[in-house]
C-alpha cells in the first residue's frame, strides 16, 4: 500500500515540476526600453508618450502586424525582440498595420 502512495506522490511531484517550468517560460521579460534594439526602434511602451515623427495616432504594438499576443493583451511577443514581451499600448518605428 506504501509504495501506491509513494508512486502517486513521485509522480505529481514530477508533474507539479513541470507546470513550474512551463510557467517560468511563459512569464518572459518586458522589454526594456533603454535595451540597445529597443532604443534602436526607437520603443516606447506607451503610444500616447511617442513623440517620432513615424508615429500616426493609434499606432500601437496589440494591432500591429508583428504582435504575437491577442490584441487584448497587456503584453505579447514579438520576433523583433526575440525572447522578451512588449507593452501592447508600445509601439516602435517597425510597426506595420496588421491587416
């Protein structure tokens, strides 16, 4: 009976390791925006504060063609910024309208 017991526990605590690793994952960094490719594409993490003459009102990372998250989301990925999460109200001067 012990040993049922001791399996049943082996194996959620491998599991319950695994739910933490892929949570880890998940949960990337924002970009900073004094990072070199940030401050090279000219990111800003709020829209609103964008003052690149670039930027058209409404720009913003959740409805550019590059985003990788739902338009609703706070944040997504982008394959500009390889491994890191931007602001979905962000933009940069790679924005391009998602069609």
């Amino acid at each position: 009976m012990k040993q049922t017991n001791r399996r049943v526990f082996m194996m959620q605590v491998a599991l319950g390791g695994t739910a933490l690793a892929a949570t880890q994952a998940m949960a990337q960094a924002m970009v900073n925006e004094k990072d070199p490719q940030a401050a090279a594409l000219a990111y800003a993490a709020d829209a609103t504060k964008v003052k690149n003459p670039k930027y058209a009102a409404g720009q913003k990372c959740s409805n550019c063609a590059l985003y990788q998250g739902k338009a609703t989301d706070a944040a997504g990925g982008c394959p500009l910024f390889a491994g890191k999460q931007v602001a979905g109200a962000g933009w940069c001067n790679a924005y391009a309208k998602k069609a």
